[in-house]
C-alpha cells in the first residue's frame, strides 16, 4: 500500500483507532535501551541491576531514584536464599548475593540472628546486646529500633510487615511480635506492632488462643503477620484492621510449614510421599494449588561418581575362563545396585524437612541432609545450595530466615538513636 493510501485509511478511521496508531507509532520510535531501562532493570537481581548503571548517565539517574527502589521491590521475584545460624546468607543463584552474608554491616557484639524478611527487609537481632535493627541485606542499609516491651521466647518471634506500594517513598515498615497473655502459659497470645513512622512499641487489644506458637514460623503475607503453632494451628494478626485469625492446617501430616506466595498465605504439607501445597481462601478454607513428588524435588544435581582407583584395577583384572559368565552378570548387577544407590532420593526418614518460603510463585524450600533445595512448582525448576561445614551437624532447619534481595528504601526509626 502507497504512503497515499496509507494516509487515507488513517484519515478515514475513527478517532479511537486513529488514537491506537499513533501510540503504536510513538512505542515504535522509543529507543531499545529506553525499553530496557524503564520495563527490565526492576527484574534483576540488586547486584546485576547495580553493575548497569555503568552502561549509561541516564540509567545511573533512573535507579538512583526512589522511584526505581520502590519499583525494584514491588517487581515480582523469587527467593533469593536463606539466613542460618553460624553461616549467614545461603544464595540459590550464585548472581544474587549479598555483600555481606553475616550482615556485618549492623554493629554487634555477638552474631545477628536474622528473625524474618519481607520484600528485601529483614529484622535482625543480636543476643549479646538484646538488641535489634532493620537492615536491607542488599543495599548494607540499616536503622536500629527499639526492643519490644514483651517477649516470650528467647528468639523474638518478630515478622516484618513491608508495604510495596507506590507510595512508599520512604521505605516504611511494620514489625509485629506476639507474647504470651500470661508469662509461663501458652494459651493465648497478645500482640505488639511497631511502625517506622511512630518509632514506638504499643501493645494492642487483640488476643488469640493458641498454643505452642513457634517463634521462628513467622512469615509475612500480604498485610498480614502469620506463625504456625506446634498443635497444627496457624495464627494470624493483621495490624491496620486488628484482625486476629486462627486457621488449622489441612490434613494430620505432622511435617507442615507455612509461606507466602503472591501475598497470599499458603502451607506446605507432607503427605506420604508427596508435598501437598495449600492456599487459604476467605473463611479459613484451603485450596489445593499443587502435588509434588519428594523424589522428584530431591532428584540428584551430581552425577555418579566414578568409581575409585581400587574399583578401576579390579574391574579390569581377568577372571577364571569358567566364572566369565557368573562374573559378568554379577558385575552387571553390582553396577545397577550402586547407581541406584547414588540416584536414589533422600527418604522422609533421612531428616527431610520442610522450610518456610515466599516470593511471586509457590517455591517449596526443602533440607535434606546438607542440601538446601527450592523446587518451583510451575516450571518445576529447581535451584539448590549446599549447607556450609560451619554450620552445626545437628542444624535440623528450625531456625532460619527466607529472603528476597530487592533495593527496597529503609525508613529510619523516628525516635531512635542510631547504634545497636
């Protein structure tokens, strides 16, 4: 068709479609490396997504703004790895690091205990001091704030609650923390919230009856703050409607764990050979999102070994005319018995456990001896990091704390004066 009659079907259109050419034409005339700047960077992790800003001025200005801060923690991701005592930050991908895994950053006298992560924002702890901060892991930003006024366990069962929205510029947050109503009993809890804003602690009128909350369960879903109990219960507190929410988990496994995928509270149950993964609905109703087989998140990332110097001589050495066939078949069958061996899966009674997680997508976290592996159920990908030697033998994954890396902006404590 000719620039003429082009124009006159242009012409001759309504004025909506005449509106749809002219934004294709102005999308059509935008740079490549415009594109890539205002629709990808928010997608990398913070070490990639900070070595481009040597590409270009106007791309060093476009991620030094909070505007991309606030977008780079909003974008949907994955879980980057996993804090654990003694070894500090655990990457699943090497290119999503921290550049400090013990958080040395934060001044302390004693090693930080990560509690809980949001969006990029981790509370931590020192016991030594008794005293906390919140920290970006990513950025080695931090702000001290104030220790909760009560506390039940001698891990602070804190879960910080991080707002992604658009408007959070400052890089506002909320940490919530339950105690025991009753110092020494456990049948229900009360909360404390702190807010960056207000820089205080106040303890609020909710109560929930519950048992055995565990300490280290906390996870963060949407705007809510959630535990899981030793009894089978998860409990929930929401701090800006005061909602408490007490939910059980579905099935009688007694290997469960609780996440957060798309701001939506999920739990992970195992179920004989399986990992069954749940979400909750309104109402305290669970749905079955996804069935996975253990074996099939464990399978092998090495291949067989080859077999040793010992082996190998052996193996080559003749045997009697008369034993060539019996050898042979028994080779043959020993070779099938020790691959089978190395391939085989680690069983439920090998010590597989399950961790919590979060991210954009459902990602089943699983400790299997020193293998830390995350299994995305969708893709059905699989990422896995090996449990360091520093870390204690007896590390059974009760403490721990999942991570996502973003740039995401850390609001100082109003009131607070900056050491820990």
């Amino acid at each position: 068709m000719s620039g003429a009659a082009e124009s006159m079907v242009y012409h001759g259109a309504s004025p909506r479609r005449r509106r749809r050419v002219a934004e294709i034409e102005r999308v059509m005339r935008v740079p490549l490396a415009d594109v890539v700047r205002e629709n990808a960077l928010v997608h990398l992790p913070p070490p990639a997504a900070t070595r481009l800003r040597l590409v270009h001025p106007s791309w060093a200005s476009h991620m030094s703004s909070p505007l991309f801060a606030v977008a780079h923690a909003a974008a949907p991701r994955r879980v980057s790895g996993v804090f654990v005592p003694s070894a500090g930050f655990l990457p699943f991908d090497g290119d999503d690091t921290v550049p400090s895994p013990s958080l040395s950053f934060v001044p302390a006298s004693s090693e930080l205990v990560v509690l809980s992560s949001s969006r990029g924002v981790a509370c931590c702890f020192s016991p030594a001091d008794d005293a906390y901060a919140v920290c970006n892991p990513a950025t080695a930003s931090w702000t001290a704030v104030p220790s909760p006024p009560c506390r039940s366990w001698p891990r602070p069962a804190i879960v910080v609650l991080f707002d992604t929205s658009a408007y959070n510029f400052r890089g506002d947050y909320t940490l919530v923390c339950p105690f025991e109503s009753e110092p020494g009993s456990s049948g229900a809890y009360c909360f404390q919230v702190f807010t960056s804003g207000a820089g205080t602690w106040w303890v609020t009128d909710a109560m929930a009856p519950a048992e055995g909350l565990l300490a280290a369960s906390g996870v963060a879903a949407g705007g809510t703050a959630w535990w899981r109990t030793s009894i089978g219960t998860a409990v929930g507190y929401t701090p800006v409607t005061g909602r408490v929410e007490l939910v059980t988990c579905p099935g009688d496994s007694d290997q469960w764990e609780i996440g957060s995928a798309a701001g939506r509270l999920h739990c992970a149950v195992i179920d004989g050979g399986d990992v069954v993964v749940f979400r909750l609905h309104e109402h305290g109703i669970w749905e079955v999102t996804t069935r996975v087989a253990v074996a099939e998140i464990l399978q092998p990332s090495q291949p067989p070994p080859p077999p040793t110097s010992t082996e190998t001589v052996a193996s080559q050495q003749p045997a009697p005319a008369h034993e060539h066939g019996e050898s042979d078949a028994e080779e043959e069958e020993g070779s099938r018995a020790v691959v089978a061996a190395v391939n085989a899966p680690l069983r439920l009674d090998d010590g597989v456990r399950l961790l919590g997680f979060q991210g954009a997508e459902v990602e089943v976290v699983v400790l299997a001896g020193r293998r830390l592996v995350a299994f995305e159920t969708r893709t059905r990908r699989r990422r896995e990091v090996a449990v360091p030697d520093e870390v204690d033998a007896t590390w059974d994954g009760a403490e721990y704390a999942a991570h996502i890396n973003t740039l995401a902006l850390i609001a100082p404590a109003m009131t607070i004066n900056h050491s820990i």
